[in-house]
C-alpha cells in the first residue's frame, strides 16, 4: 500500500459535503490563504505538500521553536591545500572544486541524525544499517584465514557485538559558509566525508529546496547569526504531516485525495519535541503564537 492510499479516508468527501461545494464553488478552494501548522513539523518531501491548487508552492517557510533542529555551526576553519577541512566529527571532508567560497572560513556543527527523525524513520535507519553492518561481517568471516583457533572466537564474538552499533544515532558534520552572495549549506549524510553528492542547501524560503537521507528522511534548512547557527527542518512524527494533508494537501491528478483547502499555502511551526517524546513544548506555542502575527495567517 502507498502512501497516499492509505490517506484516503482522512477527509470524508460526502459527510463533509466537500466535492458537491467545490463543484459550486471552484475557486473557494483556500486559495489566497496562509495556515499555520503548529505540530510536530511537515516533512517538506511529503505527497500532496508540493505545489497548491494555482501551482503556489504548498509551504513557505519552516520555525522550530524547540530548538531540536539547531545546530551550533560557530566554528569556523579553514581548508589545507589539498581543499581537506578536518570536521567536529574527526572525519576529514574533502570540499568539492565548484562550491564558492571567496572568504575560504568554514563554519562547522555536529548534529545526530535519531535527533531529526520521526520514530518510524529511526526504525527504517536502524533496519538498513543493521543489514549493511550484518553483510560487512559475513564478509570479514569469509576473509578469515584462522577458522578453528581462539582468534577466529574471539573475532566472531566481536563481530556479533557490532550488530549492537545499528541502535547507535549516526553523527553528521554540517558545514556551513557564504558563496560570496549567500549562506549556503551541507549535511554530510554520506557520514564519510564524501561531499561531492550531497546536496548544498540555501534557506528554504529562497528556493523550496530539501535534501533527502536514504529516501527516509526529508530535511530543509536555514542558516541565521552570520553562519553561526544552522538549523534543520524535518517531521518529527508523522502527526504534523497527517494534519497538513486533512487541512490543505493538494494532489492535482488525484483530487479525491485533496485536503480540505487545496488551494492554500502552509507554513510549518514545530512546536512537539521529538526529545521528549513529541510532548507540547509551552514555550515553543507561545512563541509561535507571537511570532504568527507577523503574517496574514
């Protein structure tokens, strides 16, 4: 079952009387409307969060007021001559020749991927990195040369120890700087330090870009203090996506799969921290609630 079969029922088109309006009434459909979500965030790669009923981006901006996302990038470093930067990790990244960087300071942060994720991405992370760690090991045994003595033991009791390692979060090094016009910036989910496929990112309200770990986990930043902080932008939980589908989704080919206001555009306030098990964060509402007021919302 896909994704958005399984979201059909959410909206009851007869009870609502939703269809039999719409056909009425064609362009009272949301269009011209800003919502604000105030969840758990919107992943910004979800089906029917692309484009509104006018072909509208669906979301315009993301907040997160729990601070879950944020990530400390004050560090700044310079690459050696073979373009290398050592991150916070330990790792060392080579920066691809076509990233722009007149000033050549680099601003570097930590982040845990478990931190961004919902708990079903966590799940789906831990699956395919245990069935990776489990194809390394059969591997090692094969190479093994000493197959009866006590080192072959001890190596095969050390290998069933590393299937443990899948639970443990996955560090990323971000590496945040200014192409001499904008801040720009990159999440280095190869968890190697190999940079050239990775996706450089700008604010999300520039372009309505978003990176992608492993067809999991959808994320979209913004970068404030002069490169100092960077913060990333994903669904805590399912909840916040649920929600903004019943509200406004938009699927153009699909109408039956619409949302309520098809036609209107979202903004995404993370207000539920997935570090405490996506509890309300009081502070982060009443920040959000303030913050509202500044849009036509």
């Amino acid at each position: 079952m896909s994704e958005t079969d399984d979201l059909k029922g959410y909206i009851p088109k007869d009870t609502t009387q939703q269809t039999e309006f719409v056909k009425k009434c064609p362009n009272f459909d949301g269009r011209g409307l800003l919502i604000a979500i105030l969840d758990t965030g919107i992943d910004v790669g979800f089906n029917g969060m692309q484009k509104t009923s006018i072909g509208l981006p669906k979301i315009v901006d993301c907040f997160d007021f729990t601070g879950a996302g944020n990530v400390d990038t004050s560090i700044v470093r310079e690459s050696d001559n073979k373009n290398v930067i050592i991150g916070l990790s330990g790792r060392s990244l080579k920066i691809p020749s076509k990233w722009i960087n007149p000033s050549g300071k680099w601003h570097l942060g930590l982040k845990s991927i478990y931190e961004l994720c919902s708990e079903v991405a966590t799940e789906s992370i831990i699956k395919i990195r245990k069935k990776s760690i489990a194809k390394q090991n059969e591997l090692i045994l094969k190479q093994s040369k000493c197959k009866n003595d006590e080192n072959h033991k001890s190596l095969v009791e050390y290998l069933k120890m590393t299937e443990d390692l899948s639970k443990d979060s996955l560090v990323a090094d971000c590496i945040v700087w200014n192409n001499g016009e904008k801040w720009q910036a990159c999440i280095d989910t190869s968890f190697k330090g190999n940079l050239k496929k990775i996706k450089v990112l700008k604010d999300f309200p520039e372009n309505y870009e978003y990176g992608t770990f492993w067809n999991i986990l959808n994320y979209c930043i913004k970068i404030h203090e002069n490169g100092n902080l960077l913060q990333i932008f994903s669904a805590a939980s399912e909840h916040g996506n649920y929600v903004s589908h019943v509200a406004a989704a938009c699927f153009p080919n699909e109408p039956e799969m619409n949302g309520l206001a098809p036609g209107a555009q979202l903004i995404s306030m993370t207000v539920l921290d997935n570090r405490n098990g996506n509890c309300v964060n009081c502070n982060a509402v009443l920040k959000s609630v303030s913050y509202i007021k500044g849009y036509t919302v």
